[in-house]
C-alpha cells in the first residue's frame, strides 16, 4: 500500500517536482530486509523479515512485493530510494522534459481569389 506525501514532503527528500517518484510502505522492514531492483522498466521492491522466538521452537515470515512499470522519459540511470523513519520508502527518478514542438518559421501562401487593386492602381483578376 502506498502513502500520500505532499510536494514539500518530497522535496524535502530531495525529490525535484518533476521528478517521477512513488512512495511504498515497507512498515515493519528494515534497509538489509528490503531489495530495490530493476528489470528493463518495471521497478520491483521486495521485502522478506524471518524471525524465531526466543526458545527457537517457532518460525515466523513476513515477506511483500510490489512492482511498477515505469513511465516512458523516466532517466534509468538516477533511479534512488530512501527508506524513512516512519516506515515509508520513496524511490524517485528525473524524467525527460518534455519539450514543446516547435517546427522553424514557415511562410504560408496567399491564394487571392476574385478582383485585386495593385499598388499602381491596376485592377487584376485572379484565375
């Protein structure tokens, strides 16, 4: 399950607003327990705590995955997390900046239809 962070949360984080990030509730897990991995553009963060009771006579397990496939732009090679004190991580990337098109100025064509005065006065007809 993952937790709503606000902007300021995230960027206190480090996290740029537009920056892609999720955040992934990894509660009741330690850094050396969670695994972050990539394969080709989905992001798995898995967890798996294992734990006996102080006799050793019982055996417990507690273990989660959650993958994401990530967005197309988001740059593989800044990919970061961070696992915070309340139990949240948050696993952030730049994105590509999407640029506006712009194509070179270009001239549009007049196509006069009808009767046209020149400059000189002269009347032209269009045909």
């Amino acid at each position: 399950m993952s937790k709503q962070m606000t902007e300021k949360e995230l960027k206190q984080l480090g996290v740029d607003e537009n920056d892609w990030a999720s955040v992934i509730n990894t509660c009741g897990f330690t850094p050396d327990q969670v695994k972050v991995s990539l394969d080709g553009n989905t992001l798995t963060v898995s967890g798996s705590n294992d734990w006996k009771s102080e006799d050793g006579s019982r055996v417990s397990s507690k273990t989660f995955s959650q993958s994401v496939l990530l967005p197309k732009g988001v740059k593989l090679e800044t990919l970061k997390s961070k696992m915070l004190e309340d139990g949240s991580m948050v696993v952030h990337a730049e994105q590509e900046q999407k640029k506006p098109k712009v194509d070179a100025v270009k001239d549009i064509p007049i196509e006069f239809v009808g009767k046209k005065e020149t400059a000189k006065g002269d009347t032209v007809t269009a045909s």
